[in-house]
C-alpha cells in the first residue's frame, strides 16, 4: 500500500467560527469516508507553517486518493498539496 501526504491550508472563512469549523472538519471526514473507502487514514496534524492541516493517509488507488484531495478542498474550502511518501530506507534501497 503506498502512502501518501495531503498538506492543507484552511480558507479564513472556514476558521471564522471554532464550532463551526469541527463541523466542517467532521462532514469532511464522514464524505471521504464513504466515498473514498480504499483510503486508510492513519494520522493527521495541525501545524503551526504553511499548511494548517498534515494528512497520512495509504491507499492503492491513487485515484483515490486524488478523490480525497478534492473533498478536502471543495467540502473543506482548503488548498491542497499531495505528496506521494517513500519510507527512508526504502528510497535508500533504490539508490
């Protein structure tokens, strides 16, 4: 299963209201999940950077996960960035 980075920034808009917000966050997740079932999610984070939001997420259908990114920005009123992620040693191994 590859893994893969979603980076996000939140619209000002959408983090105008904090109660709000976890609404929006919480119909975010509940539409990935039903309409992307073969993306695995396996962490996520806020961050104090460019982006707002850091999503892991596994998946074998990149298609999916291309989905995913995009109810993140149409449901989520973000911008995405997606990064498909190679373990370290991994890489190292092709060198």
């Amino acid at each position: 299963m590859s893994r893969y980075i979603i980076l996000s920034r939140v619209s000002p808009e959408a983090l105008a209201d904090p109660r709000g917000f976890k609404e929006l966050a919480k119909a975010v997740s509940e539409k990935i999940k039903k309409e992307c079932p073969g993306v695995k999610w396996k962490d996520s984070y806020s961050t104090m950077g460019r982006f707002d939001v850091v999503d892991i997420v596994e998946s074998d259908d990149p298609k999916q996960v291309e989905k995913a990114a995009v109810i993140i920005r149409s449901v989520g009123h973000s911008m995405t960035e997606t990064l498909l992620a190679t373990p370290w040693k991994d890489f190292l191994e092709t060198l």
